[in-house]
C-alpha cells in the first residue's frame, strides 16, 4: 500500500509537498552558506594574526622594538580573556 501512496504522490505532488521541499532545501542551503563563511572568516583571521606576528617579529629583529614592546603589543589584541 505505501508504494502505491509514494507513487501517487510522485507523480501529483501537491502544493503543500512544493513548499515543504522548498523550505527544507533553502534551510540546508542556509546552514551550508552559513558554516562556510564562518570558515572563510576564521581563516582569514587566524592569517592576519601571523601575518602581525611576523611583522612585529621583523621590528624586534632589526632593533626598532624591543621584545617587551612586541610582546606587549601580540597580548594586546588578545583581548582581557585570553591574557
């Protein structure tokens, strides 16, 4: 009985069946868009956070800050959190 109830609806499909696909499609669409920009975002911070470690590396290396001064500056964009 149930194949024949699939079948029927396969072929008929009702505008209440439409608007359920459609809301569970653009739901899954949403989560999927949603986790990879919270991926590209965290990529692109954690990238810019070496990228200011290497600098202030470099100033510390060639004498234009020293390392109490660079480390000073790394914990400070930290936060109060991470300290």
């Amino acid at each position: 009985m149930f194949p024949i109830l699939l079948a029927s609806s396969v072929d008929n499909p009702s505008m209440d069946d439409i608007l359920k696909i459609v809301i569970v499609g653009g739901g899954i669409l949403i989560g999927f868009v949603a986790v990879v920009f919270g991926m590209v975002a965290s990529i692109l911070k954690h990238r810019q956070m070496e990228r200011t470690r290497r600098e202030v590396a470099a100033y510390v290396a060639e004498g234009s800050m020293t390392a109490d001064e660079g480390e000073r500056l790394l914990r400070a964009g930290r936060g109060p959190a991470q300290s």
